[in-house]
C-alpha cells in the first residue's frame, strides 16, 4: 500500500510524501503527473558509472532524451538494459569513456552491468514535463503545475506502484491511501 499526502497550492505546485506499506523506505519513489501537456527532450541526463554502481540509483527523464553513461570507475563496465521502454547493450568500456542512449519511447528501464551483478539502476521514461523522485524520507514536490485534470502514478522499485486522478484547481490538502499495483 502507498500512502500518500498531497498539498495543492494556488499557483499549481504537488507536493507530498510517499509511505510505501509495511512502513517501508519510499525514497526514489518516481512520481508523476499525466495530463494534457507532453514533455520535450531534456538538455542533459547522466547515469555515472563510479565505485561499482550506476548514480543515480534512479532518475527520470523525457521521451526523446539522450541518457550519458560515463565510466568514471577504475575498472571496464557494461550498461545494458532489458525492459519496458528500451532494450540495449552500451558494450564493455574504459574508465573515461562515455556512451549515451537515447529513450524514444515511455515506461521503466532496468539497468545492469554484466561485468558486476550488483550494479543496478532504474530509469522512468515519462512524458510530461510534471515528475521528480522522491527524497530518502518519501518527501516530494512538483512545481508549476498548471490548473488541470491529471493521472498522477507513483512506482517504487519495491514493485509498488499506483495512479489515480486528481484536478489542480487551487489550495487543499488531500490525503490519498493508494493499494499495492
């Protein structure tokens, strides 16, 4: 179950927190609002490569974005990744060396390192320019927000997730209890 509290406020922000059930963590949990409104490419996304582990553990970014995979490690790593929104194998290289992958399309990727089975990331592919991850206590806002009619969804990488409306039409605070996806 996740349980969440957003605020709404007059100038269309959502803010809230996350409580995944069982009183688990909920930090990194995605959240995002789906409405009318598309997103554009992002300028600049990165998944470092450093101390045998993809940072950040989990990021979102656009449809049509160009994901940099610098090697900033000591040692030869692989990124590939076999999921929802895109399959791919960057090949093994070099500290120093960069690779990028662009993400056309919406939905979750898995990333690995067949050289070292403990490194693992998640990449949201969203379409909407309304998301963030939320903070290590599950905390999260989304600013500028317009008045409007959304599905905002919600994923954890403890497989929980959910979606549900909601309508930005001025300040409330609404508590939503959401069941397991």
């Amino acid at each position: 179950m996740i349980t969440a509290l957003f605020l709404y406020s007059a100038f269309g922000s959502v803010a809230g927190q996350v409580h995944l059930s069982r009183g688990r963590d909920a930090g990194n949990a995605v959240v995002f609002l789906e409405g009318a409104e598309h997103s554009k490419p992002m300028a600049n996304a990165i998944v470092d490569q450093r101390d045998r582990r993809f940072i950040p553990h989990v990021s979102v970014v656009t449809v049509g974005t160009q994901v940099k995979f610098p090697n900033n490690d000591t040692v030869f790593h692989n990124v590939f990744a076999e999921f929802d929104a895109k399959k791919f194998d960057l090949g093994m290289y070099p500290r120093g060396a960069t690779k990028t992958q662009t993400f056309n399309k919406s939905g979750l990727v898995a990333l690995f390192c067949s050289v070292h089975s403990e490194m693992s990331a998640y990449v949201m592919v969203v379409d909407t320019p309304y998301f963030t991850v939320a903070d290590s206590g599950g905390h999260f806002s989304i600013a500028n927000v317009p008045v409007g009619q959304y599905t905002v969804k919600v994923w954890h990488e403890s497989g929980e997730k959910d979606s549900f409306p909601i309508t930005v039409s001025g300040p409330q605070t609404i508590q939503i209890k959401t069941h397991r996806g």
